[in-house]
C-alpha cells in the first residue's frame, strides 16, 4: 500500500504534450495532500493539467511482480516511474493498472510521478455532465507484488479474473475468462463457495481462457430479502504450489421486465423505486468514502427506494 500523503502541483500554462518536459525538470513549490483527493472547492473548478508525485520503497525477487493500481484518476492521466513512462489512461471513472517491475530500483527509494489533466477532451467520455468538474486522485492507488507467475491485474483493472452468472432450467451457471500472466505450465483451481460457507463445485482447468461451472439448484439472490452470495476463488497452481488467488462474491439470480406487468426477480413480481447515485457527497465533494456511502445507502433505503 502507497502512503496517503503526496506533493502535489498545478501546471495551469502547461498540457499533456508537455509530458517529457515537466517529468525531466525539477519541479518546487508542491503543496502536501492526503488521498482520495480533489482540488475542486466551491465555485472553484480548476481545469488543466496538475502534477501528484511521491518516493517510494519495494522488495521484490527476481521472480516476482511489482504492480500499482489505481482505483481512479479524474480524467487524463500519464505514469511515470523513476522518469520512465509507466503507461496512460483515459476515462476517469474507472480503475488501470499497470506493471512497473521493470522500472523500479528494488529496495531503493523510487519516484512515482502521476499527470493528470481534467479538461474536456472531446477524445475522452463523458462529453458533459454536472459531475464533471472535479479532477484529482479520488480513489486509493495502491502498490502490491506477485509471483512472476500470476493473474492479469492490468486486464482493463480487474483482477483477471471476468465471471458472468445465469440461471438456466433451475441451474446456476458460471462463465469464467481467466487472464494469465507467465506460468505456462500453470493450471487454475476453481472452487464455488455457497453461503453458508460449503465448497459448492470444483474443479481444475486450463492455465488461462474460459471455463464453466454448473450448479444445480442455487440458491438464489434475492434482493434485501435474501441477498444470498456465493465466492468464486480462483487459484493458480505452478509445481503443485499456489503462487496466486483471487476471491470474487457472485449471485445467481434471473431478472425479467413485463411491459404490462413490470419488473420480476426470480419468477416475482417487485415494484422498484430508485435514485440515481453519483461518487459525490457534501462537503468532500467525490472524495467519498465507505463512511458517505454507508449513509447515502442509509437514506435511499429510508426513502423507500
């Protein structure tokens, strides 16, 4: 885990294409800021490119990875390691990974240096929307090291492991796309746990690619009734040893709209009431955290939704 604490910068005469120019020259006068983090106040919306960096320290052994993450960057964002470009995203409401094992200086101070620009970009979604205007790293970046062998964290920012659910002739089916990096000679074991904590299904396949389980008779997700929840683990074995594993929480459940008749969870009819719900809180603006979340869910269920 990265330190909450950066140096923190704007470059408001500056751009993206200026990239090379600001990460080769020494910068001053950064002000110290703590993650998640915006610069937005109210009624100041700054727009334009700003500069986050910070040292830090790795152990690693040659067989293993060294990966940061990043839960979000508000809206154009470009990494660098030790100067080195690590890599870029676009869009910033979803999480990016990147492999910076070849880049760092094991046991070593390092810096981590982050661009990011919030101005509009008719080259980068959303074009418009009230929500728009903040900017910042706004969700945790985290810093973490696996066997060379592993899942594929830098996969569009999962964890390489991509399942889907159904619910076919009273069966519970999973639909599995594994993500592989190294281990060529490594297999995955999947286990479905069922909520009351029972291996459901096992079973061993291939090193990477789809595979699908089946499960008679789930029990099925069933709203604030019964929000039943099974854990897919996914564990890759390399020489008989396990050399990384991923937990994901699914449900099994079957949804159907009525144009007459309206919604149906699993065969029953339910009337929905919703809200639309942004990363967005008073005060700390899209700084949010689980504390604001669990008070915005505590109101949308006092209201009935």
């Amino acid at each position: 885990m990265l330190e909450r604490t950066w140096e923190f910068k704007r470059l408001p005469d500056l751009s993206m294409q200026d990239a090379l120019q600001i990460i080769q020259t020494p910068q001053q006068d950064f002000a110290a800021v703590t993650l998640p983090h915006t610069w937005y106040q109210d009624g100041k919306a700054y727009q334009g490119l700003v500069l986050y960096q910070q040292s830090f320290c790795v152990e690693f052994a040659a067989h293993q990875r060294v990966f940061i993450t990043f839960g979000a960057a508000d809206r154009w964002c470009k990494v660098f390691v030790n100067g080195q470009f690590a890599g870029e995203h676009q869009g910033g409401y979803s999480a990016f990974t990147f492999d910076v094992t070849d880049l760092c200086q094991k046991g070593q101070g390092n810096l981590l240096q982050v661009l990011l620009d919030n101005r509009h970009h008719n080259f980068i979604s959303p074009l418009a929307g009230d929500f728009t205007v903040y900017g910042g790293l706004y969700r945790d970046v985290k810093l973490f090291v696996t066997e060379s062998a592993c899942f594929d964290r830098t996969y569009y920012g999962t964890c390489g492991v991509i399942c889907k659910t159904k619910v076919e002739n009273e069966a519970g089916i999973v639909e599995i796309d594994a993500k592989v990096l190294g281990g060529e000679k490594a297999q995955i074991r999947y286990q479905l746990i069922a909520p009351n904590g029972m291996v459901a299904v096992e079973v061993s396949g291939k090193q990477s690619g789809t595979t699908t389980l089946q499960l008679q008779s789930p029990k099925l997700w069933n709203g604030q009734a019964d929000p039943a929840l099974y854990t897919l683990q996914a564990k890759l074995e390399q020489n008989g040893n396990v050399v990384d594993e991923v937990s994901l929480k699914i449900g099994f459940r079957s949804v159907c709209l009525d144009a007459q008749k309206g919604f149906f969870l699993n065969g029953t009819h339910m009337k929905l009431n919703g809200v639309a719900k942004h990363q967005d809180f008073g005060g700390v603006y899209c700084t949010t955290t689980e504390q604001h979340y669990q008070k915005d869910f505590e109101l949308i269920k006092e209201i009935g939704a």
